[in-house]
C-alpha cells in the first residue's frame, strides 16, 4: 500500500507540474513540547484525538508537524488535491511519514481518496467532543482506498426530500503487530469499512439514521503462516466455509460498528445536533430494537452564532459495560472451553446422556439451549460479553501503533501497565478496559481578540472487560486480583489556549494544560506549541 501511494504521489507531481505552478500551496508547521508528571503516561486529552502524533508514553516529548496540500485540477466536475505531512520527533527514530494521499470529487458529487489521509466523515468534532466509536481521530491515519459520497447529497430525482451520504474503504494495518509475542497477532491486517447515512431533506429539523461496520481479516500469522480471506464472507458478516473453523458457525473475520442516529437541527442561533451512538461487535447487538442492545452514546452538540464566548457546546453521555450481558458468548462443553455447535448435533438425547449424564426424552434444539442457559450459563442468554475493539484472533485488535482506533476511553494493555505495573492480566486481548460509564462536557470560544479557549471534562466508571474479570471468556470463575474490581472513577480535564496577534502573519501560539486524578492514575501534563501557515503561491 506504501509503495503504491509513492508511485501515485509522484506520478501526480510529475503530470500536474505548470497545475502546481499556478495554484496556492497551503502549508502547516507545527512544533510541540510536551511534559507530564507521571514518567511513563500523558493525561489522556494530551495525545487522544490528534491523528496518533503524540506518543502517550513519553513523559517528555517534542516534535514538529509539517505538511503541504496542492490544489491539482480545479474544474466544474473533476477536483484533485495532493497532501503530504510528516512528524519529525525528539527521538528521531520515532519520526514517521503522516500523510501522503491523493483525494478528488468527481460530478460534483462522488468523492475518492487513496492513502494516509487524516480524514472522516463520521466523527463529531472529536476536538472538542469525547471522540467517535469508530473511523475517529485517535489513531494515525491507515494507508486505504476510499469511495463515496462523503458529505449530505440531495437526491435531486425524489425532490430533495431526503439526504444520503456514505461510502467503503479498504485499507491495511501495517504497523508492527506480531512483536508482543502473541501468537494469535497477526501483521499487515487488512481493514474493511463502509458507512450509510440518510437524512431528511428541506426542514430546518432533519432527522438522520446511519450505519458503520467495519471488519478486520487477513494478514500473516509471527509463524509466517497466511490466514485465508473471504471478502465477501467479510462484507456481509457471514461465515465462511473457506476459512473454516469458528469463522463458519460464526462470522469471517473481527466485526465492529455502531448506529448513528439523532436530529440535525439550524436556526439563526446556531446549528444543534442531538444524536445517539448504538455500538455492536456482533449480531445480538446490531439488533437496537432487542432488549440485550443497551449501551449508548448520547450526545448534543452545538455551534452557536451570536456568542463570542462561547461558540460550541458538546455534552455526551455513555455507557458500553453491558456488552450483550455478563453471560458466555457460547455453550461449552463441561470442564473445558471447546464450544458446544448446537445446530450439528443429530441426537439430543443421546448427547445430554453422553455429556451430562441426563436421561431425556424428545429433546430438540430448543430444550438443550435452554438446559444448558440454566445450569451451565446462569439463567442468561448465549451471545453475551461483546468485548467492544477486541478479538481472540486477533490480539491488537482495534489498535494502530498502539493507540485505539476506537474511543480513547477504552485503555490497552500497554495503559494499563502503565498505571497498574503490578497487576498482571489474562492479556488475551489487548483492551483492558472497554467497559465504561461516563459523562463528557466540552465548551469553546473567544476570550478576547485573538485569544481563544477550549475546555473539556470526561467522568468515568471504569469496569475493565469481561475477559479479565474471568479467568476466560468462557468461564464464570472471576479473577482474584481483577485490577477494576468494582469499578473505578476517573477524570479527565483539558484547557487550551490559543493566542493570534493580528499583526503575526500567519502565526498562532498555542498552550495546554491537563489533569488525570481519580482511581486509576494521577497526572499533569502541559503542552507549549507554535503554528505557522502560510500560503504559497508560485
């Protein structure tokens, strides 16, 4: 993927040289030093929702941000824009390429993109927000191949009435993934998504409903070994036969998403948006009507017009500690962890004498799922513990260089050993905690001419995950030492300051503070930083 997107990068500056002579190249540097009080971990609103350019695990760090885009081709259908950025660190072996991507419009309506492109379509304003459940900002930007209609179209044909916009990417995790040791990591992980969104047209209150999946499948085994892909298997969360094993009774490949749905609403005020996020990580929660489906995000947020002091506003609300509820996701057999597959089984009688040693009579389906719930699963469904960004196949999971690609409210294993270095997990997966409740506010504006503010909070309950509360994912026998026993509060705080003397050409100065306390860790950090943007012209 790396290497296609230097092929192409080239070849646009090759073609579109006298373009790029003509046009305005808009270009950004942007240096950073950053400290914090606890020597092995940032407050978390240091370095969640940058893009992945500050390291979480430095107590000091300093680095520079400098990227460039060109305007390739500006006509009535066709638009083509070139970006590259790069982060150059203290540490320079730390420094990576950022950005470097091609991205146009074509009929004025269907959007593309290909490459590393700090971009999504779906996140609402994770600056000032608590960050999206998925397609976010929190982690660097993936090398992927992108296509659709990225902002609200009207459907001119049905009257403008309605509003649709979505679109699919593939991409790949190339980071390295198979170093912590674990067997069941996997390299060069190739990442599926796609999102739907309608929305009502013409009113001033336009309600909205959308839908994100996304899935992970593939990549290369530390033995070598390549694990077999059924992308269509994949796209449709189906199982596969050709892949085999549990991706045939389940479905083929790690599955994560969320519903969106909420109210887009414009006045002369400002512009408001009421919206709740539904996760899932499998069937029974993709099902929002049932009752099982009882984690949420919900969220108001604003941008209002008349105010100087305060010009947005986001509220949100969450919950992701039921996960589907505490019961196994599947039957076992007794005494070990090897899943029972209920639908293969030809004589139920004679397996509840052989396994249990019960004597029955016209046993179906139906009657050993419900003997096994009640003696085996405590009265509660199969289907449970959802285990939101984590897979047994794939140990990274939902990660990007270590950092989430999911919220940044759920903790890895590498937080957590650096807040608990003492506790000593299953790690069988690698997020830790992903079991939250929480109540998130953020506010922003202008102080004075030139000098704005940005402030947010984040309260949570910290629960962990189901597959360390247990000695596995499959067993009722809770952990003795189990780190988030009972759960633990957290705060998370950030102020930021923004300064702009109008006789400063194109200079911003920037400064930050933050606060972590509560149950889990305490820190402060601060942030001292200088934009430059100026704009090109050749």
């Amino acid at each position: 993927m790396q290497r296609t997107i230097s092929i192409i990068l080239i070849i646009s500056l090759f073609f579109t040289g006298k373009l790029l002579a003509q046009n305005n190249i808009e270009v950004d540097i942007e240096s950073k030093v950053l400290i914090s009080s606890k020597d092995n971990l940032l407050p978390l609103y240091q370095y969640s929702n940058q893009w992945g350019i500050v390291s979480p695990f430095e107590q000091t760090q300093a680095l520079v941000l400098a990227g460039a885009k060109y305007n390739l081709l500006q006509k009535s259908n066709i638009r083509l824009q070139l970006g590259v950025s790069g982060v150059v660190k203290n540490k320079a072996g730390d420094s990576f390429l950022h950005e470097a991507y091609l991205k146009g419009q074509f009929i004025n309506v269907i959007d593309f993109s290909i490459g590393k492109q700090a971009y999504t379509s779906i996140s609402i304003d994770d600056n000032l927000t608590s960050g999206g459940f998925m397609m976010n900002s929190n982690a660097r930007p993936v090398p992927r191949a992108m296509i659709g209609i990225f902002d609200y179209w009207p459907v001119s044909f049905l009257g403008d009435v309605i509003e649709v916009k979505g679109g699919i990417s593939h991409g790949v995790l190339n980071d390295d993934r198979t170093t912590t040791g674990r067997g069941n990591s996997a390299d060069d992980l190739l990442v599926h998504e796609k999102w739907a969104y309608i929305r009502g047209g013409k009113l001033k209150v336009k309600p909205y409903v959308g839908l994100f999946h996304g899935a992970l499948y593939g990549g290369t085994r530390p033995n070598g070994t390549e694990i077999t892909t059924d992308f269509w298997a994949t796209f449709w969360a189906r199982g596969s036969e050709k892949i085999g094993g549990g991706e045939a009774t389940n479905v083929a490949g790690a599955h994560d998403g969320f519903w969106d749905l909420g109210i887009n609403y414009e006045t002369e005020m400002g512009y408001f948006q009421f919206y709740v996020h539904k996760p899932f990580a499998d069937g029974t929660g993709l099902k929002i009507t049932k009752e099982r489906n009882r984690d949420y995000k919900i969220g108001i947020y604003a941008r209002l017009k008349k105010t100087r002091l305060i010009q947005r506003v986001s509220v949100e609300l969450l919950k992701t500690d039921y996960q589907s509820g505490s019961g196994i996701p599947d039957p076992v057999y007794p005494g070990t962890y090897s899943i029972i597959f209920v639908d293969d089984i030809e004589d139920y009688d004679a397996f509840m004498r052989d396994t249990f040693g019960e004597v029955t009579e016209g046993y179906t389906s139906w009657h050993l799922m419900r003997y096994l719930e009640k003696v085996q699963n405590h009265g509660q469904k199969y289907g449970s513990r959802d285990d939101y960004n984590n897979n047994g196949s794939y140990y990274n999971g939902w990660t990007y260089h270590q950092m989430p690609m999911g919220t940044p409210l759920y903790h890895t294993y590498w937080q957590a050993q650096a807040y608990a270095p003492d506790w000593k997990p299953n790690n069988k997966v690698v997020f830790m905690n992903n079991r939250i409740k929480g109540f998130h506010f953020g506010i922003e504006g202008v102080i004075t001419d030139g000098l704005s503010y940005i402030f947010k909070s984040t309260y949570t309950l910290n629960k962990g995950a189901y597959g360390e509360q247990y000695v596995d994912r499959y067993s009722w026998e809770e952990e003795p030492d189990f780190f988030y026993e009972g759960g633990k509060k957290q705060v998370y705080s950030y102020l930021g300051l923004t300064y702009k003397n109008r006789n400063w050409r194109n200079i911003t100065l920037q400064g930050s503070v933050s606060i972590d306390s509560g149950e889990l860790y305490d820190a402060f950090g601060c942030m001292l930083g200088i934009k430059y943007s100026p704009e090109l012209n050749f």
